[in-house]
C-alpha cells in the first residue's frame, strides 16, 4: 500500500475492506510521505519492519527483489490524488497490478497515459469507485440491462455533502486541506464526489453521458477549489437528466442517490439505506426489494455472489468496498495462476473508468466556463 | 364558480376545500361549456335551479341584478387554463373577487393585464398554488425569513409525476386531453408542475428566480407539448440550484419536494408526506418538525393558525388548499365589512404570483431555444 | 348534534367530516351542557337561532315538532363518554338514527340496551371508529378476506400516545380533564385509544378477540384511570398477538399501527402515514400499495369507492372520519327513501362495534385484576 | 475457534468480524464435527496443517503444548448451542479465554457454572450478544444511564423473522435443521432471538426484567420447538413493557426494534437501519441522531470510539459484530501483557449475560406453562 499514513481516512477503509474476505494480506506499505511516519504506521499494522519503506519508490524496488511466491501481489494506492498517477504508472511498469484510489489522476491525459500501460503491460487495475460495489447498485445495473425499465428516459443523480459548509481547510483539518489544495486535488466537490455521482449514473444505465451545461460555484470566500455541482446531463440514447452535488449542503453527509426512468419502470436508490432499491411501475405496488434475498440474486447474479449476510441483516460501506477487492483479487490471483478469472469477477470499475473520470472533471470544468448551454463530453 | 362540471379534477377539489371550514358556500356556478351539463352539475350540488347558469357570462349578468347581500361574493375560477383569463377579467370588471387556478393565464401580456385590473378594482384577488397551503411549508418559509437558515445557498426543487408516461391523450382520458392540448393549456409539464415547483422554491426562500437554464423535452412522440423539465437556477441573492419535474418518471405521483440550505441550516419537505419538516444542521442531530405541534406554532404563527387538527392526527392536501380558501375568504369578508382583515389572513398566493408564474413559462421556453446557458428571467 | 361545544375537539372534527362531501348539512345542535355556549356555537356556525337549543332533550322534543321534511335527519353524539348512552337511547326512542362517538357507553348492559333499541327501531346507527374508515385499512381488509394472506396467525397492534405523560388534567386543559376523569370517561387510555387498536385488529383481520391478558398502568400518581396498556391477544382461529397503548409514552402522537401475518403473506399499517399499505411477502420484495391507484381499487372495491384524490395527493385524517359520514348518510338517506342502499355503503361501524368495545374495555379491566393469565372476552 | 465449518453461517461472521480492525488472527481450529470437513475448512482458510485439529479437545491439547507465545490467545465457541457449554467449559479449564455464542449453554445450572468458572480463571469471557455492539444502542443506553430520559416507564422490544414461516427444516436446510432441534438449540424462537430482545432491553435501559407473563407457540405442525413469542415484562423499578418475537412473521428478515419511554424523554432504535437513534420529547421536534458525528461522541464515549467511518457512510452488522470482538481483544491482550484493560473496553456482553439469557429462557418456558400471569424472573 501506498498512502494510508496516520490520519489517512482512505488508507484505513481499504486495509479493513481488503482484509474482510481473508483474501487479502497486507505484507508491506509506504505509508506516509515522512518515511518516519510511514514506518510508525507499519509497526501499528504489524508488518515486518523490513518492509516497513519509506517510499513508494524504495518500496518497488525492494519488492522487486524479493523471490515471485513473496513479494508483493498487487499495490493500492491510496494518497492524494496527485500522487494516483506518478505512483501508478511506476507500479504498472514494474510490473505490478494497481487498485487506485480515484479519480485516477490529475489530467485526461494522464489518465490515457495509464490505460495504455495498463494494455501494454496486461495489468489488472481497480479504480475505487465503491459505490458501484454495493449489491443494489449491481441489481439496479441488471435491471436495466435486461431492460426491465424499457428505453431510459430520465435520470437524476446527486451527491450532497455538507461539511465544508465552513472554511474547514483553515483549521488544519487533515481531509479538508488537501481536498481544497488545487495542486493536491485537481479539483473539489466535482472532482471528490461529482465524479462518484457521475459513474453510478453511467454504471446503472450502461449509457454514456454526451453533453454536459454544468455550473460549478465556490461559495466559500477564500476557497481555491469548487465546492458545489449544478449540471444538466444528456446521456447517448437521448436520455436526459440532472447531477447535482455539493459540499455545502449543511446536514447533508454522503446522500449519494440516484433515480432512473425508463419506458417501464423507474427505481431509486440511496447509498445511507444500501440494502433496498426501490422499483416503481405504472400499475403496481413500488416494490422494495431488500439485498440478501433469493429473488434479488435470481435478478442479479453479481448481487447475489457479492452479498455476505443473510437479508436484514444490513451490509454498508465497508462491503460494497470489499466487494471491488475481492473481484479484483481474483483476477490477479488468476493472472498468477494462469487460468482466466471467473466472469463475474471482471464486475469491478477499472482503468477506464479512470479515463472517463478525468473526462468527466474536464468537460465539467469547461461547461462552467462557457456561455454556450451544452458542452460535448470530451472524447 | 366557473368549471368543475361532470368529470372535472380540480373543481371538485376546490368545492371540498371551500366547503370544509364552514366559511364558505357555493351558491350559483356555470360548470361546463355545454350549459345542459352546467345544469345538471348543478342539481347534484343541491344549488337552487334558478343559479344553475348556462355560460359564466349568464352567471355574472344574472348575480350583478341581485341585490348586494344576496349575490355571490367572489368566483371561483377552475377552467382548463386558456379561459382563466377571460373570465377572470370579466369577474373583476364586474365587481367580483376571484379563485383563480394556475397557470393564471396564457401569456404574460394577460397576466399584467389582470394584476393592474386588480389594482383597479382593489379587488381580493386569490391564485391557487395549493402547495405554499401547508402549514409545514409556511413554517419554512418563516424558519428562513427569521435566518435560521442563514443565507441560503442551495436550492433543489423538485415535481415528478408518471402518470403521462404513456400517450394518455390519445385513449381520451380528460385530464390528459386538454392538459396536453397547447391551445387550451399553453404548456406542458412546465406550466402545469414546473410552475409549482418554482412558485415553492420563491416562497420559502423569499428569493426570486433571476436567471434560468431550462431544457424541456416532450419524449412521448406525437405529444403537442413539453412532459419533462430540468433546468439550473440562480436566485437574486446569487443562490444557486437545480428545478426539476416530469410527468414521464414512471412511479412518481406528486413527489413535489424541495430542499433549501443556507449559511446556517439546511431543511427538506416532501408533500407527499406533509406534516413533517426536517431540520439540518451542522452539529446536532436532524430534526422531524411535526405539523400540530406547540413548538411549530412558536415559531410560524401561520403554521399555527391554520391547523385543524392534534399532532399525529395527519392533515394533507385538502386542508392545505382549505388554507388558502380560509385566508382568501377572510379577505373578501373585511372588504364587505369594511375592515381590515386579520394580518396573517393575507398569507395566500395572489395576481402577483400569478404574474411570476408567466415569466417564469415564458422564461422556460426561451431558454430552451436558447443556445446560451444562462436566460435572464423575464420581467 | 349534540355536543361540539366552544373548546371541544371531536365535535368540530365531525363538523368539518360531515361537511366534506357536500351530502350532510348541520341544521341544529345542543352544543354544550351550559345552554348559553350551546347557542353561542350555534351562532358561530350560522345556525338558525331557533334551532339552537339549550339541551339535547329541547331539540329532541322541538324538532318532532317540525314538518318531516325539515327536521334533522340524524343525531351526531359528540360529548364526553358518559353522555352517549342517555343521549343515543333518547334519539333513537324518538325515531331518530344516530351517529356517535366510542366508546358507546359507559357498560356493556347499556350497550346491548342501545342494540336492542337499534334493532327494535330499525335505525341506522354509526359508531365513529375512524380508523377503519382508512383507504388503506378497507384494502387491508379486503385482502385479508381474499384470503391473500392465508390463515392469519399472528397480530401486532399499537397505538401509542404521549400527551398525558404528565398530570395535565391538573392544568385544567379540558380534553385531559373529561379523559381522566372516570365519572365522564369510564375507563382510561384503554377506552380512549385501546378501543380503536382492539377494534382495529378485528376489522382487518375479520377475527374475535377471544381471550385476553391485560396490563393496565397507571404511571402518574394521582391520575384516577389507566394511562398504559399491555395486552396479550387471542383470535377465534388460533392466531396470537400483543396490543399496547399508551398516553405516556412521550414524543408519540397518534401512532396507531398495525402489523398482521398469515401463512401467506403479512401487512404493515400506519394511520400518521395513512396512504401506504405495506404488504411482505416471502419470496419477493415488499410491496408498497399507495391509496388512490386503480391496483387498489382493484382488491377493494371499498377503498377505491372512498377515494376523492388521485394518487400521490394525500388523503388524511378527515376523510377517513368522513368515509363513516358518506357511508352512514347513504344509508339514513336510503332509509328516507325507502330503498336499500348502495351495498357498498354497509361499510361503517355499528352498534354491534360499539357492544364489542364495552365488551372489549370490560375483560380487560377485569384480566387486569385477576391473577389469572387468560380471561376470556366477555359475551 | 471452534465450529464455523463448511455451510456454517455465524462461524464465518465471527471470521469476518474479528478479522476487520486488524487486531485477532485466526491461528487454529476444530471447524466441525467431522474432522475430514474440519481440516478441509482449515485450508480454504489458508491456515497452517498442522493447526487444523480434527476435535476441540484435540485443538486444545495440541496448543497447550506451544510455547506460550505462539499458541492461541482465546477461544471462539460457534457452534450449535448444545456444544457451547462442554467446550467453553474445556477451554477455560486449560486456561484460555473465550468468546462464546448465544445462548451460552442449554441450562442456567451450565450457566452458573461458566460463571463460577470465569470467575476462578479470572478468564476474559465473551458472550456473542452482537445487537448491543451497535453504536446507536451505546448512546442509548449511555443516554438512560445519564438520565436524559428520565425514569423509565414503558418498552417495547420485538424481534420478528419471518424465515421458518414453513417447515424448512423438512428440505434439509442446515440453519433450520439444527435450530429447530430441542437436543441442539434448547428451545426455538425465544432462545435463538427472544434472548437477543431481552439482552438489548435490559442493555439500553439499565434495568432488570423482574416479572414475566409470556405465551410461546408452535404454529407449525410438527415442529419440535417454539415459532413465536408474546410476552408482557415487567423491570425492577416498576417499569413495564412488551417483548415479541416471531420466526412466522413473514416478509420480516431481522427487524429487532426497540422502544423506550421514560418521564422526560423517548427514544427508538431499529436493527436494519441502525446508524440511526430516533429522540423524542415532549415539547420540541423528534431527533434522527446519526453514527459518526461528534454530537454523538459527546453523549457517548462507547459510540464515539467504536465508529470507523464518517457520519453518511454507513456501518452495519459487521461493525458492531466487531466491536465485541475488539473489546474483548484489548482485554485479552491486558491480561497477557499484565495491565488493566481500556476502560471503555470491558463494554462487551460477558459470562453474566449468558447467565440472565438462560434464566430468560427458563422463566419464559415456565411463564408458558403457567396459568399464572406473572411468573417472577429465575435467580
């Protein structure tokens, strides 16, 4: 692992996810960009202190030099974003398999960059979008291609947050710093979280969004990234819609929800209540469907692979996260053993999803700067 | 009244509204285009055959030659939209006070027209966007006028219905006739939804819409008018958000719903649900105001007053509407008594909104020709 | 009616019920146990002055004064619970059909007495359970005799308050003075609020309670009656459950709800949320049926009859009171007529609910005073 | 660990649980009664050969025999009840301490004795009470211990599960098999998950259940143990309340809800979605207070430390699964390094827990049988 120091929020939610399933050992890190830090870190997570590096850059290099059966499988990085893709790209040309925080890095460019490595060098690469990890996501995605919902119509997503209401990043807060510093982040709220609303939006419908009239604000004087997301949507198919986000929405904390319509049915999904999606048609009862359950699972193949409890007994976040680690695991397991990886395990987003990401955050940016309505999604 | 004869919606609604407060009593109307079912209406409403009228012409004509006490005292207005603004002109020239339903006109141009003619006549003029009824919106609106919110940031305003899913038009179904007719309705889903979801939006912040980003579709082939809305909005104060409404989202059936955040607070209402107003903030748990309530009455003396039953004992659509009845009737009451009406009892919708909710259509439409973003909101 | 009186609650309840639906007039009243408000009131509802009586024996004698066709049609019995019985016993003596609020009276004896009387004067009798005048509780019920939740086996009904959670009756607040006074109320919150879970249950399920385990709690010292209840419940086919009601348990208003299971399927009900009925399943998702849609109106042709919104519009409390006006009105109107009325229209509580009650309030004081577990329900 | 083996559900849970924060590595373990399954279960959790023993008494044999520092620290018990008290009995008799799964032993005469037992060893005893583990139930209970309710009067407690609503344990289902068995489980419904409602009464409220009238039932024809459970309890301070439990309330997956009124204050919690504590008061809006935010560390030090994630980012089972596993840990780890545990640390559910469970289940068993309403609680 790269990143994860002390204080890290992200680093920690992917050592206890990747560790869930018993799949998954953490065996070395880099971990703080004070190699003293990162070596403190190292001894909490009871590693050997041999592999306890001080940077990423030792790290692969000593990696490297250990026998194939012990070294490292895989690295995740999980710093700020700034690092995703020197890190990265350093990782994938040793040879190593990457799970990356998102978005993936800082420019399109970049991110084209890594998917043509990831292509060259037959990697496998997970990009962290968790919220597309939750069960009711992927029954929700299979409905719609079964096309249960008929031809998509309409779509509304939205990811309101409320605690950068204030100007945290003033007070020293570790997360608010480095999420409001350009250089660090590339962008605020669209990047952080715009990004999370905009690949559920395109993971549900398995539709692309074309055209974008985005309207990006900085309410907060003294703010150097965007804090709040008003967007119109118009996806490939002629569906249209909403994106909406914000980290000023006081009392708001990570609703990130959609709704989709199509020409049979709509459904509804929020993240802060994962186990149900809400399924509505013309003539009948709104249907609840409830995760664990056998009906969902003969739905959905991958809701019913990726779901550990028996229903009502919720699953969350944590779940949905190691639900992408452990499809990514065992595609590299299998890339290690030489046989192909079970299909369904491919269900998990990849480097791609990175470049589309990197577009999105681009065209966003511009949208606010034009005065024309529609802006094309960059290509 | 005018309107609301054999298989009407909204002139049933206005008649049980009117009727529950025992404030008001319908004693003459002209409900159908076609006099014989006018009549006919009105033997099943009990009203004396002699006020059953054939045209509201006849009707105005025959009250104005009964003598002051014993004539009607104001209109109730409850035609498909392109005949509110005749008669309601007539209404006013003759001497009366109008209900009037929205849209309140067919243009602007008219709706200017009528707001002067108000002045005129000093006439009690009520406009009826039923929804700002609720005693939990008005407490809402008085949270925000009172900076509890602080200054309001963020808006999303929402009204998807599903029920135009499919071309209900074409099977004769009579809502859908003439709501989907641009001779007798003017618009599609933004004059009939779109309208209140503004109207709601400008009522509880105190804000006015400055600028508009609209994009109305019609994704029914063959249907004459828009049945989906999205659009970014600015207000005055430089507020921002998103207004979106459908009558294509498959399941939804009057999901207006809003949520407003500001410097302070946040808050969210759904009428579907009315008789509760959550309360955000940044650090303290979430409130659920309950309708009823001592502490809603402390806060909004409007919420308060206009409150027939305990807590816990649900009130909805109808008293809301009642709302504005009760309030509007107080008006007329003063003017023939020569008083002053009781200051809350002016707590309605009026011309004034009626006017607003023109610009706002008209508005809508222009922009979305309009290749640039942002449409200045007409005045 | 007699009682409604200034400051009384359930009498302007069944005055705006009454009215809703344009079918009943008030022509007359004794309002009040103090004959100067009683004509106070009437004044304040546009009464008459002639028909504004001093008592209920006055308006009895003086309206079989006036001619058939101008004298009231019926009694509304709306005064604390020690009235009702003298009162009801008198109307119906004088040939006049009564509708009244429950408990009926304050014993089983005169309860039976005022059935006798019913069935010797052949009278239309309505006993004011509102609950059951629900949308969603007619559907509830109407499934349940489909036989589409199979043989019921078990019960769960609530209805929890918490406005006496502190000695008001000390205050003089008069709906907690008459409440808790057992001279005027009989019995406490198990006749207040416990009647209605009782009777609740009966009417989804269309079971007898047969046997009963009663708790019943006085928490405030100094308060003369009951004001919890805990109660184990049998049905005549076997199936069990547990009742419990309320007044001290603080923060809750009015949530009466109910939760019952067959060998099929099960349904959840909630009166503060009343247009949604949950229906379980145990191979599919849960169901939401929400009132007002055809599929409702489908299962029950009761709750599509009592229906005057479409769907997504709420309906709420007063019209589930004015359901039991609607229904009881056709059938004192068809009586006049001398046809019989819209089967439909059956649909109301009677005097045999109103024996069930007493009944129902009588073994539960009883099973509260015995050591033994099971009593059964008196006959 | 003991049990757990292929097809076992809780084993894997325990795994998963005590997996997540880092802190317990599963070493060795007799995973089923048949030794072939055992060692077969060993492997797919990549656990040494050697470690993977074919009995319990094996296990601990062989691991006595390692040098302190590399034999197992504790002992998880997860298998069906009937083995929990032999096994747990072995374990600390040879000096290990144990994390134990409800109800600890099929008598309260084992019970005592596993007290005694603990007592002697000055072992760390865990008992697998998860429900309490959740954050919101700590700031419950941290709330009534702190008074913000007042005195408690009223509960309501309820487990309802719909799942053995047939008779599954006919198709061979291996969770209903062995449950349904008396030699095996104890009893049914009231041990399996009537333990868990009452452990979580007494939990948040601080209280002891002192009287006890309760109906058990078989609704299923030919199954061995009791399906549903209705019981009214009295606590030691005069309090009262009701505890339902079903296994034949069909659409309901783990809905355990708890309710609790005290004289100033009212609180509500629900298992499913549990990031939520519903306050309620007599004068003031309800609260929603969520997992995660400082307001909820600030009332409670439990709440606040046994959180990972931030407020919106929901945890669920898993995590408070976990959070008896990390307490206990601490305190395992204090004894071997010869200190004081963490004082927050000694908030798991022990030995006496699993005490009142039995006396719980005995008392229940008894009250049934009883004509008696009240059966006193078993010492």
């Amino acid at each position: 692992m790269v990143g994860g120091g002390p204080g890290a929020f992200i680093g920690d939610v992917h050592r206890k996810a990747a560790r869930m399933d018993g799949q998954i050992e953490l065996v070395c890190g880099a971990f703080d960009i004070d190699p003293k830090k990162s070596k403190q870190m190292a001894e909490q997570l009871y590693l050997e202190p041999s592999r306890a590096y001080g940077t990423y850059k030792e790290m692969i290099a000593a990696e490297l030099k250990l026998p194939a059966g012990e070294r490292m499988d895989f690295v995740a990085v999980t710093t700020p974003n700034n690092w995703h893709y020197p890190i990265a790209k350093d990782c994938l040309k040793a040879g190593f398999d990457v799970m990356c925080e998102k978005p993936m890095t800082m420019t399109s460019k970049e991110a084209k960059d890594l998917a043509k490595l990831v292509k060259q060098k037959k990697a496998v690469f997970g990009l962290m979008h968790n919220y597309t990890g939750y069960p009711m996501a992927k029954l929700a995605r299979d409905m719609v291609k079964n096309k249960e919902l008929g031809e998509i119509r309409k779509v509304v997503v939205q990811y309101p947050q409320g605690w950068l209401a204030t100007l945290l990043e003033k007070t020293g807060q570790m997360q608010a710093s480095w999420r409001t510093d350009p250089k660090q982040s590339g962008a605020g709220c669209v990047g952080d979280i715009g990004t999370h609303a905009a690949n559920l939006a395109e993971f549900i419908t398995g539709l692309k969004i074309t055209g974008i009239c985005a309207e990006l604000t900085t309410f907060l004087e003294g703010r150097r990234v965007d804090d709040d997301v008003n967007c119109l949507i118009k996806f490939e198919n002629g569906a249209k819609g909403v994106l909406h986000a914000s980290q000023v929405s006081i009392g708001e904390e990570n609703n990130i929800a959609i709704w989709v319509y199509g020409t049979k049915k709509g459904l509804e999904w929020h993240q802060e209540n994962p186990n149900y999606l809400y399924v509505k048609s013309m003539d009948g009862p709104e249907e609840v469907w409830k995760r664990g359950n056998g009906y969902v699972g003969a739905k959905s193949a991958s809701a019913g692979r990726l779901t550990r409890l028996p229903s009502g007994h919720p699953e969350a976040f944590f779940e949905a996260f190691a639900n992408n680690y452990i499809n990514f695991a065992e595609c590299v397991r299998a890339k290690l053993e030489g046989r192909k990886p079970d299909p369904l395990a491919l269900d998990f987003p990849d480097v791609e999803d990175g470049v589309r990401g990197m577009l999105f955050i681009e065209t966003m940016l511009a949208s606010t700067k034009s005065k024309q309505k529609w802006t094309a999604m960059k290509k």
